[in-house]
C-alpha cells in the first residue's frame, strides 16, 4: 500500500460516521473505494457506494433522524455493508443524504434490500418522507497519474 494514505480512523461529524462514535472500525485503505485503476476501472473489490436522497416533512428533522439512529444497525450488520454515514443539509435541513459503502452492488439490492432488516429500516423512516427517496450506486474514480515534471538539473528532450 506504498504511496496511499493512511485510512482515517476516529472520524467524527455527522450521524454514524466509520470509526465515530459509532464504535465502527475503519477498513485498510484497500478495502475503500478511493483506489481507482489509471484506466478508470474500479478495481473487483472496490465496492459500491449508495447515495440515497430522502426529503422529509418540514418540522419533522429532528424525528427521522432519531428515527434512522434508531434502525441504523439494520443497515450497518447487513452482510457486505462496510459503513453508512446520515448526512442532512445545510441549505435545506429537510433534505438528507445517506452514504453507504457495500461491497458490491448485490450486498445492497439483494442481500439487504431482499431482508426483514430492510422491512424494519423502511418502516421506521418511511413516515417522515415527503417524497420517495432516490437511490444510486457510484464507484470512485481518480485522475490519470500526471507524467512527472522535467527536472532543472535534466536537459530538455529535443
């Protein structure tokens, strides 16, 4: 693991972030999905990320994210769910953000999704939406290593 940084542990901020007061434990920066190919290809065990967007009724905040502190375990001890971090908005505190790293695309839409403990999740949360929330699945990406500059001391190619 030359050359990548050290994986951050003892994160703090927002609800149930990897290694914050959750008690969760970080993963070796390999296990993270910052490790891209030059192609642009994620390597096999990258993992995915879910992006989940929820809009909840105005004035009821404070309750779904009580709520979701409530059923996050359902999430978390899915097999194949690595972290899962709640993150509201600061622009529009009626709009929250759930982060979620999977190993693989299936650990979400089967495994978890397919569970009682999904059932459990939904129905804790589902009633301070005021719409239906998104979800999307990403991978990370890295730019191109750059050639390295032409040293002072090296002539010039002609």
């Amino acid at each position: 693991m030359e050359g990548r940084p050290p994986a951050a542990v003892g994160s703090t901020g927002p609800i149930g972030l990897v290694g914050g007061p959750t008690g969760l434990k970080s993963r070796p920066r390999g296990d993270r999905l910052g490790d891209m190919s030059v192609s642009g290809v994620p390597p096999r065990d990258s993992g995915v990320v879910e992006v989940a967007r929820f809009d909840v009724l105005p004035g009821s905040e404070e309750e779904f994210a009580a709520a979701y502190r409530t059923v996050r375990h359902e999430l978390v001890a899915t097999p194949g769910c690595r972290s899962a971090r709640m993150t509201r908005g600061v622009e529009s505190p009626s709009s929250f953000v759930l982060l979620v790293d999977w190993d693989s695309l299936e650990a979400h839409t089967e495994t978890f999704r397919g569970s009682d403990r999904f059932t459990r999740w939904r129905a804790a949360l589902s009633p301070f939406f005021a719409a239906a929330p998104s979800v999307e699945h990403v991978v990370a990406i890295t730019d191109p290593v750059a050639p390295a500059p032409a040293s002072a001391d090296r002539p010039a190619s002609s």
